[in-house]
C-alpha cells in the first residue's frame, strides 16, 4: 500500500489503475473530467445530491451501472469509498455579499464549483490539499474550500482567513471513489470479489459517520478557541450562483449522449429526492430547531 504521491502524483492514480501500474487507487471522479466530462457526476454537483441521496443513487437509482458503464471503457470498475457530507462554503479573506464579489477572486476550488466561479469571473485554482495552506497564507489564492471543520482544522486554514462560510452550495455530498483495474478484480475468485465491494462499502459508511462525528466538536474548536468568524451566503447569491450552476451542468449534458443519459439519471433521482426530503428530513430538522434549536 502506497501513501498519497508516493507512487505517483493524485493527478496520476486514474492512469495508474487503468494502466496497470496500480491494481487499487483512491480519489475524486471529478478530476478525471479530462477524460470523461460525465465522471463528475458520480463526484459532486453543485446543489445536487447529499451524502445518502448520491448513495442510494448509486447504490438503487442507476448510478453505480452508469458508472460502470463509463469506466469499463478505461478498464477500470468503481466504487463510492468515502463521503464528506456536506462541505463548507470555504474560506475567504473578505466577506462574500453578493454575487459580484467573486469577481476577480483567486480561488481554489476544483470540479464543477469551480467552473461555475469561473463563469462568475473568479480566477480558480486546482491545487492538492498539501498546498492549499501556503497559497492561502502567502495571498497566491484569495480563498480556498478544502472539506469542513474537521478537516479543515487539522490543516490550520483558520490560521490563513478569518472567514468561514456555509453552506458548501458546490459540494452537497462528495463522493470518493475506490478504483479497481477490471482484469485484476475479474482475476480474484469470486469470494475475494465481494470482499472488495463489501469493504469499499464499509469504508463509504465509515468515513461519512467519522466526519458526521468530528465536524461538530471541529466547528466549536475554530469558533470558540480561534475566533473564526462563521458566515452565511445569502439568500440572493446562493439563487444567482444556483443559476449559474444549472447552466454549466445543462452544457456538459449536452456535449455528448452518454454524458445526457447520466445527466437524465441524475437529475430525475434529484428531482424525486427533493420532493421527499422536504417532508422528511428538511421538516424534521425544521421540527427539531423548534425546541432544541
């Protein structure tokens, strides 16, 4: 088992396990657009699927053939092995109001999110998570969204922005993904083959209960002890960034037929999902700030 850049950079592991170098790797599909513009979808879409709406698409709606599907033609097969939950807003060193103060912003933010910054004229980066701190603290990046409290204190960003904004509108829900090499999965007897799928989804589970568990205490940490100020897109730029994200995705829907097809999954589950949490867990947690706010 290798560590992060040990074996080859995070912009390599898809070539490694595709090419063989790798039997396994670990990552985010929405890296890969370059391959595929469909891989961000089994990823993150801004204001798309939460953490158990994309696993129950995945896992009952369609998604996991559609991924399939895709990856079959890189000799890969796929696994959802992790999930964040909802991310943070991120980081900045001025407050956000409106929509217009992301122009000129150099921001780090990757995948779909962060297409749709660029089209409301920030600057964005894609850097890996070891270089977020030193761009931020030097002022090469302006802001930057990593994951949330947890993660986000152990990487000491508090210590480069003052201001934390919620809700994390581009990443509702980020799925990590476990990438197999096809021929070496179809090598192993058929026992050692739902080992692998049943761990994967056990590590899915567990990462998802562990950030549940840690953002909490997290929160209170940056709050209380480093004196972050905690902030809340409006009402009004989150509608205009929503805009926004609706086209970019509807273009990539339109590039090719496979990327429609998944597109078309994706959005009726959406659909379907917002109807039911809204009398769910949307009225549920409503119900419960009643009393316990």
């Amino acid at each position: 088992v290798y560590g992060a850049g040990e074996l080859v950079p995070a912009s390599g592991v898809f070539d490694a396990v595709s090419g063989g170098t790798a039997e396994m790797g670990h990552g985010v599909s929405y890296y890969w657009k370059g391959k595929h513009e469909a891989t961000q979808f089994f990823a993150a879409v801004p204001f798309g699927l939460n953490a158990n709406e994309i696993n129950g698409w995945l896992r009952y709606g369609g998604g996991q053939e559609l991924w399939d599907e895709l990856y079959a033609q890189f000799g890969l097969k796929a696994f959802p092995v992790g999930n964040t939950g909802v991310q943070m807003g991120g980081w900045f060193n001025k407050e956000i109001n409106e929509v217009g103060d992301f122009s000129g912003l150099v921001m780090r933010m990757p995948g779909l999110g962060g297409e749709v910054l660029r089209r409301l004229n920030a600057t964005v980066k894609s850097l890996p998570g070891g270089e977020i701190f030193q761009a931020l603290k030097t002022g090469a990046i302006d802001a930057t969204e990593w994951v949330g409290p947890y993660n986000d204190l152990a990487f000491g960003l508090h210590q480069a922005a003052k201001y934390y904004y919620w809700p994390g509108w581009h990443e509702p829900g980020t799925a990590l993904e476990g990438m197999v090499n096809a021929k070496a999965l179809a090598a192993l007897p058929s026992d050692l083959q739902a080992i692998v799928e049943y761990a994967c989804q056990a590590a899915n589970e567990d990462m998802l209960n562990e950030f549940t568990a840690r953002n909490n205490g997290a929160l209170q940490i940056l709050v209380k002890q480093h004196g972050v100020q905690l902030r809340r897109f409006s009402d009004e730029l989150l509608t205009e960034v929503g805009k926004t994200a609706a086209d970019v995705v509807a273009e990539i829907a339109a590039k090719d037929p496979f990327s429609n097809k998944v597109y078309t999954s994706f959005d009726n589950f959406r659909s379907a999902s917002v109807s039911y949490t809204r009398i769910s867990e949307e009225a549920y947690t409503q119900a419960r700030a009643l009393t316990f706010g």
